[in-house]
C-alpha cells in the first residue's frame, strides 16, 4: 500500500518535557520538542500534519497515541535502538528566559523533591549538545521516507548544522514545494557563521528569533528591517524575525518590501513553544496562501494560542473560530517598513 502523502510536514525533535515555569508551576514527562509545537502550530490551520523525527527506545506509545489523536502523524525514522537523550529539562527564571541544567537545584529553589526521571539527567544543556553534536535533533538526508510519501511543504526545524545544510537540497530534489527553516542558536559558537549563506540559500522562509538574527550579522548594527534584508540577501525568498511579545519583521526579497506584525495580546501563561507555533502556523499559511504577510499573521496566532496555556496540544482546545477571528483583528495592526 503506498504510503499517505501529508501537505504539511515538520522535521523536528520530538522529546519528554521536564519544566519549571517562572511561577514555580512543574510539568514532568509531557510530550514536547520543537517538532510537536511547530506541529500544533500548523495544526490550528490545517488538517493532518506529520513530523518527521527520530524517536528511541523506551518512548512512550501513550505520548504517540496522543499526537495521533491532536492530528499528528509521527514518521519518517524508525525507531533507533542507539540511546540518546530524549528528555528535555529546562527551568524559566524569568517569565521568557530559560536555563536547561541543574535541574536538581532548580527543583531544591521551588522546595520540591528532584522527580526520580531527573536522577540521572545530564549537567549540560542536552538541547545545545544535539545540536551541535547530532542526537535527537539531527535529521539527514538518509532518515526520509521514500519519495512518493514527502510532503508539498516542510519546516525545520532547530537542529545540528548538518540537517539544515543537507536535508533542504535533498527534499527540493524529492519535489517538496515549499521549505522553511528555524535556525539553531549555536552555528555562530562553532565557527559556522560562514557557513550560513549555504544554509539559506533557496529556502522560502528563513525564521530566526532576533537574538539569533544580530548574532548572525555581528559586528553589524541594523534596524530590524535591514537586518531581514541583509539575511534575505543570502539567497532566501523571505525572512520572518520573530522578537516574541515585540512581534515580528517580515521581509519580502522578490517584492523588496516589509512589514510589521505586532503580537497578539494574549493571556501569557507559558511561552513554552511559541517560537516553534509561530513557525509551524507560517508554513501553513505560506503553503496555502503563498503570501509572507498572511503566514506571519497566521504564525502569530498561532503563538499567542501556545503562550495562553501549557502542553504541546493546548492550542488545539481553542473555541472553533477562534484564530480565524484573532486573525481577523490582527490585520489592520499590521504596519509598511
């Protein structure tokens, strides 16, 4: 039987979530990764969206059962038998910046007892070691499935330098149509500044948070719209810059025009996962819509959904209508560069 051929597919780590947010609230061992938020995130607009993502020994089939049941199909890499860190720790210290060690002494400031999963949790920042090492994150060209089942539009998501290099090439050859991509933080700590012009060169879409857009372009100083068309310059059709409750700076490179789209005002609760929603609601509007300013307001409707409440699938419990109107309301907010 030939494989089921998903429009929208995300290429993204899919982990067990360990957190602390910034008001001493826990979450222990819920499914996360950015894989599964940037799903969500095209899910509030689309039907089925698969991820693409290595998955390891001792998952639970009870984390994929409900994915499968939000609307999301994981595939693409069998389960791999060679361990690697599946569990995501981190710990808010303040209501948007996190820190992803040490979870012992995060646990001990709330006054509460280490969660027996954490006993053994690594010091370092697992999130930065995959992707600067492979692990979890890491996605290559060999891991896809055969050509008939690829998607017509793909997100990467963060993830080691050699997937964001490898994988777009491969998947244009497979004859995906549209593909989007989230930078990791990390190229510029490994020397791969150099390297990024290979890596934006031919996308659709070039996604990076503001940190990651000025640490790309030091020493240089721009305002935010030069700063989208100094990286669409290196060969991307559009740019989105996501500065989280700032909103975000799109820039078109073909039309040479920009825009801003400020963030909803949302309820903030948890920002666990916004960025990647924000990503996952712009590849849904870009594949459908072809438009860069229609898929930033889709993404950032799709963020101010995660940020309300926590949990991957929160989003998805939404009132029907409710993004759509959200939309509606963000449009004549939008501002010309």
């Amino acid at each position: 039987m030939e494989a089921k051929r998903y429009r929208l597919s995300i290429v993204g780590g899919i982990r067990r979530d360990y957190y602390i947010t910034a008001d001493g609230e826990t979450h222990l061992g819920i499914p996360g990764g950015h894989g599964v938020y940037a799903a969500v995130g095209a899910r509030v607009w689309s039907g089925e969206v698969a991820v693409y993502s290595r998955i390891g020994p001792g998952f639970p089939e009870r984390d994929l059962a409900q994915l499968r049941d939000a609307g999301i199909q994981v595939i693409g890499h069998p389960r791999t038998s060679e361990p690697f860190e599946q569990r995501r720790f981190f710990a808010y210290v303040t209501p948007e910046r996190r820190v992803g060690s040490n979870p012992a002494g995060h646990f001990l400031r709330i006054g509460r007892p280490l969660p027996k999963e954490l006993l053994n949790y690594p010091s370092e920042n697992t999130e930065e070691a995959s992707r600067i090492l492979g692990g979890a994150d890491a996605f290559l060209p060999d891991d896809l499935p055969r050509e008939g089942s690829l998607p017509e539009c793909v997100h990467l998501c963060p993830a080691d330098y050699r997937t964001h290099v490898l994988l777009p090439p491969r998947l244009r050859e497979a004859g995906v149509r549209i593909i989007t991509l989230d930078p990791s933080a990390w190229y510029n700590s490994m020397d791969y500044a150099s390297g990024l012009r290979d890596i934006a060169s031919g996308l659709d879409a070039f996604l990076p948070s503001v940190e990651e857009a000025r640490e790309m372009l030091r020493p240089s100083e721009l305002g935010p719209f030069e700063t989208a068309e100094a990286l669409a310059s290196m060969g991307c059709r559009f740019v989105a810059i996501k500065h989280g409750a700032g909103g975000s700076c799109i820039w078109d490179r073909e039309q040479a025009r920009g825009w801003h789209v400020p963030a909803y005002p949302a309820r903030v609760r948890d920002v666990t996962g916004a960025g990647d929603a924000y990503c996952g609601g712009f590849l849904a509007g870009l594949c459908g819509q072809g438009d860069a300013l229609e898929a930033a307001l889709m993404g950032t409707v799709s963020a101010s959904l995660a940020i309300e409440g926590s949990g991957a699938v929160y989003p998805l419990g939404a009132l029907p209508g409710l993004a759509r109107a959200r939309l509606e309301a963000l449009r004549p907010l939008v501002r010309p560069a």
